[in-house]
C-alpha cells in the first residue's frame, strides 16, 4: 500500500477516512448525546460567540461529534524518468490554479523556480516507464532533462498529484529525499508506492513510550494564499493544519474519543458555518515521533465555504483542539 502524510498515519494507526455528508438537513433535528469533556468543548465555542453565530458554532460541533472525514482521494505517485515522453503526450497549459499549488510546493520544500520554465503534458492512459512492481499505475511522472510533466487525463486537476510533480522539477533529482516528500512536504503531496519505499516511515513509539495529553500538541492552520484571486487562481485556495510533538522523544498521544462511538477518535479537521469533516482512528492512541510533525491540506475552492454576514471563513482542528476561524480575503 503506498500513501501521503495522513494515510500514513492511517497505515499506522488504523485511521479509516471516510466519506459523509456535510449538509444541514442532516443534522438540523439531532443533537447528540455528549460526554462532560465534550459538553465542556462545545460551551467553550458557544461562549465566545454572539447568540446568531451561537447556532452556528453548536452546528459546528454537533458535526463534530457526528460525522467523519472527507479528504482528497488517494492516488499513486510518480516515478522519474529520462526516458522520451510517452507517445500521444498532448501539451496543454497549466489552469491558473497550478500557479498557486507551485507557490505552495516552492514554500514548503524551501526551492523556488521559474513556473514557466515547466512543460506539461496530459495523456489519457499513461504506461508507467518504471519496471512494475505491483504498485498502483502511475498518474504523473516528471521527466529530467525534459523539465516536463505528464499527468494522466484524471489527474491533472487533482492538487496532491500535481505538486509531487512540482516538487519533483523543485528538487530536479533523481528519486523521492525523505526531508522533502516526507517531512517538509508530506500531507502537500502524494507518496506512495516507490515514493513510500524511498522515504520510508518514522517509527512508531515504543510500548513503554510516554503517554501525553492531546492539549500538549502544537497545532497550527494557515490558508495559502493570503489573498484568494479569483482571477489568477480561480478561486482555489488551501486549507494547511498541521500539529507537531513539541517533545524530543517519541510519544503516544492520548485523544478525546468521540461521544458517539468511544471506540474511536477524531483527528484531522475542519469546520464552516454549514459543517464539519474529520478523519478519525480506532482507539484513542496516536504515535508521534521526535519532534514530528505530521500534516494535512484541505484543497478547497471558495464555493466550498458558505458565507455568512457576507463573510466566509474556515477554522481547522484536531480532535479536541479547534483553532480560531480563519476569514478568507477574497480578491476578484
Ligand atoms: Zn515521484
């Protein structure tokens, strides 16, 4: 199996991500049954807001507590070729919002590089040009020398694709460093199969390892780009939430479980004024290593967030830790 940053953690730690609706109807009748540490969670949102949005933030939080994840799909990664480009390669050019994910790759490998320098090419039934190995078939692959990418016909819009391309004419090197595909861009693009090989995987804590309180992580959310174009990047923006071990040794992280089914545990998230989606994981543990950070990005456009008091804003969390809203700055 091969995977990015979250499934990674899901081969680690069982975390299933799964697909749920996000509208009102489905929740506008039912509040749950809640546990006291939950009870406490959703009265400190209700607190800090006005009686209007007090509806909404309680909407918020019984998605929460309701409903699971609903992330980008899973596709495999590319290897790297200098072979020619495979035959019937069609050039196209590249829709605005490769514009911003090249900015995003750029930011979190530390590289930059002129965009227009890269060619890009579709196919409709890409061959992968590495030997088979039982991996998944290939849905990109940049080629060095060439400075070109091709990407299959169903994945050139698909963001966590593309950017392993980017990183991949970012880098211009052989193969997948695990300090780039893993740890500085890991949940920004896919790695799987070969990738996964490459980079490896942190290990995970010992038995006897400490135990650690979910409130002791450091979670983070930013969006990218600051100011959303519609023009330049059709609306397109990114959701990052990220949530690091601020310790030197490896830990288990102890979640809140989920009041609904305390047999499971919310991770990764976010929320809009309309509802919530969250991955989550069987039992309440989570290994994190020295200092790891693990990752998520939320490919979102601006139709995706519902405006409210003309205003549309998102807010990540992670189990119980919910970050302030973020309100987008949106630019014709
Ligand atoms: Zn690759």
């Amino acid at each position: 199996m091969c995977s990015d940053e979250a499934a990674r953690i899901a081969a680690t730690k069982g975390l299933k991500r799964e697909t749920r609706a996000t509208a009102r109807d489905r929740f506008a009748d039912t509040i749950p049954a809640v546990n006291s540490k939950t009870q406490g969670h959703m009265t400190r949102i209700i607190v800090r807001t006005s009686r209007a949005r007090a509806s909404h933030a309680l909407q918020w939080a019984q998605l929460f507590l309701l409903f699971f994840g609903l992330t980008a799909g899973l596709t495999a990664c590319a290897s790297t070729a200098v072979a020619p480009l495979p035959e019937e390669s069609r050039q196209f050019t590249p829709p605005p919002q490769y514009a911003l994910w090249w900015k995003m790759a750029e930011a979190c490998s530390g590289r930059q590089r002129d965009f227009n320098s890269v060619k890009w090419y579709r196919h409709a039934d890409f061959v992968p040009t590495a030997p088979s190995t039982g991996d998944g078939a290939v849905q990109g692959e940049y080629f060095y020398g060439l400075n070109s990418v091709v990407i299959t016909d169903n994945s050139i819009n698909n963001p966590m694709v593309v950017r392993h391309e980017m990183l991949h004419a970012l880098i211009d090197q052989k193969g997948h460093p695990a300090a780039e595909f893993r740890d500085s861009c890991g949940g920004l693009v896919t790695c799987f199969d070969a990738c996964e090989r490459a980079v490896g995987k942190i290990p995970v804590a010992s038995v006897d390892a400490e135990v650690i309180d979910v409130t002791k992580l450091a979670v983070s959310q930013s969006v990218a780009p600051q100011n959303i174009s519609m023009s330049m990047d059709g609306g397109y923006f990114a959701l990052i939430v990220q949530v690091t071990n601020p310790l030197d040794h490896a830990v288990w992280v102890r979640l809140k479980p989920q009041p609904t089914d305390p047999k499971r545990a919310a991770t990764f998230g976010y929320a809009t004024v309309m509802g919530a989606q969250y991955d989550n994981v069987d039992g309440d543990l989570v290994s994190f290593g020295p200092g790891e950070t693990k990752r998520v990005v939320y490919d979102l456009t601006v139709n995706d967030i519902p405006q409210q008091d003309g205003q549309r804003s998102v807010r990540a969390f992670y189990n119980a830790t919910m970050l302030d809203k973020e309100l987008l700055t949106i630019t014709n």
